[in-house]
C-alpha cells in the first residue's frame, strides 16, 4: 500500500532513481526542485531535504509561502510527489495553484494522484482553507481528470509563462475517508 510521507534522506537511492526515470530536463511536479537544487550528492540531497522541510514548518526566508510537501512511497520506492502552498502569492495565483503533484512514468495510471490529492485536500481541510486553486496544462488530461475527480470545476484555460493551462477549483467540505488506490 503507498503512503505519503515527509522528505527523508534516507530515501536518496530511491528518490534519485525516480529523477532518473524522468529523465534529463523534465520537471518532477511535487517535490519542490529547482533547477538550483543538487541532490545527486548526499550532501546536496540533504540540504535539499532540509529547505523542503523548513519550507513544510514555516515560509521560507526572504519571502515564499509555506508548503507542506510530500512523497509517496510503497516499499522504498518514490512512486512520486505532492506539494501543498498553504496560501497564494501573485506567480502561484497565475501559475502555479496551491497544489502540484507528479507521478513518475511507471507509476502512473494505478490512481495515485487521485488518491494522494485526497490527501492534501483532507490538509488543506485542516489547514483552514476553504477552497484551493489546481493548475495543469491544457493538454494534461490525465491531470485534469485527476483533478476532476476530487470535484475541481473548471475556472477557464489561460495562457501563463509556461504554456495553456487548465485553472480548477475546488471548494473543501469536511475531510472524508478515501480507500487506498488498488
């Protein structure tokens, strides 16, 4: 069964791994990566590993907002990432959502994002959030099917720095209860 769990360094194999099935030049949505970020390196990867976890406990120095970010592992394998942005700053409202995610390619198509956005939305429940913005590319279907289970009703498509995206929101209600994906 996978769970999500906070970022660990202990899971550096088998993250890098997962980097490496993304292959050079993807973008692993969910973890928190820029292109700044060295984690081939134990050192690097830890350092990496703690700014995400700071970043889980409270907004980063210099400005950012606060996110809670998280993997989702079965085994010892990062099958892939959730992050949730505990508020909206102008680039996220335009661009980005409060929630991102990625499942790596072997991974996909098992209903992983659906459940692990249960998940985060269940946080954002608790959180106090009322409604959170999703953003995908126009052309991801697979998100925005992702996205409309868990009740995002489409907002529009806009053009953005990044290409069309599909803007969804979704209204929180009390946490449920959500099986484990089969």
């Amino acid at each position: 069964m996978p769970e999500l769990i906070a970022p660990t360094t202990r899971l550096h194999s088998a993250w890098l791994a997962a980097h490496r099935e993304w292959g050079p030049g993807r973008h692993e949505d969910g973890f928190g990566l820029r292109p700044t970020d060295e984690v081939i390196a134990p050192a690097g990867f830890a350092a990496w590993v703690a700014r995400l976890t700071e970043e889980s406990e409270r907004a980063p120095d210099g400005g950012g907002v606060r996110c809670t970010y998280r993997w989702i592992v079965e085994d010892g394998t990062v099958l892939g990432g959730i992050a949730l942005r505990h508020e909206l700053d102008d680039f996220l409202l335009r661009v980005a959502g409060h929630i991102g995610y990625g499942i790596r390619p072997s991974a996909r198509r098992r209903g992983l994002a659906t459940w692990a956005l249960g998940r985060m939305l269940d946080e954002a429940r608790r959180l106090g959030l009322e409604r959170v913005l999703l953003v995908c590319a126009d052309g991801n279907t697979a998100s925005a099917r992702t996205i409309e289970r868990q009740g995002g009703v489409l907002e529009g498509i806009r053009d953005t720095d990044l290409g069309a995206a599909r803007r969804y929101w979704i209204t929180l209600q009390a946490p449920r209860t959500r099986p484990h994906p089969g």
